[in-house]
C-alpha cells in the first residue's frame, strides 16, 4: 500500500449552489501534483481517499479535481468547522493522508 502524507495551510472558502453551501479548502498546486501522480483505481469523480487532521479532529472523507483551482479541494464538514472555529478567508492547517492506495 502507498502511503502518501501531506501537510499544508490554506484559507477556508465557500462555494455555493443553488441554495446550497460547500465549504473548502483547497490543496496547494505542488501537493495536487503528487496527489494527481499516484497510480489510482478509478473512482467516482476522480476523487482519492484521504485521512484528514485538522486541529483535534480527524475524520476520513475524499479529497476532488477542481477546474476551479486546476488541484484538489478538501471538503470541511460543518462539524468539523464548528469543532475547530474555523471561518471564512482564515489559514487552516490541514494534515492529508492517502488511504486506500
């Protein structure tokens, strides 16, 4: 199994549809490109399975190709933002972790 961790800070930001929000944080162009070169089975959206850390959280969810960014974007869930007093535009340390390789 491949095994690939990433650390990096990057700002929390929204993207909504519809009437619905989506909370982001996208991966730095370097670490998408290490991300983009692993050897992957195919899956749903291009997505990879990740471990995430953020503070004293960690849960495990997908990180997904953005043509927004031209990288990834990792999914903050609501609980996770409330857990750690995230908010919008501020630095979120994140520590990624392939999983599932």
């Amino acid at each position: 199994m491949l095994l690939v961790q990433i650390e990096f800070t990057a700002p929390l930001w929204q993207w909504q549809v519809r009437t619905d929000s989506w909370w982001f944080v996208t991966v730095p162009p370097e670490h998408s490109d290490e991300l983009a070169d692993l050897p992957l089975p195919p899956r749903g959206f291009g997505s990879i399975r990740v471990r995430v850390t953020v503070g004293g959280t960690t849960w495990t969810t997908s990180v997904f190709p953005s043509d927004r960014d031209g990288g990834y974007v990792l999914p903050m869930k609501k609980k996770v933002r409330q857990a750690e007093g995230l908010v919008p535009e501020k630095a979120v340390s994140v520590t990624l972790e392939t999983i599932d390789i």
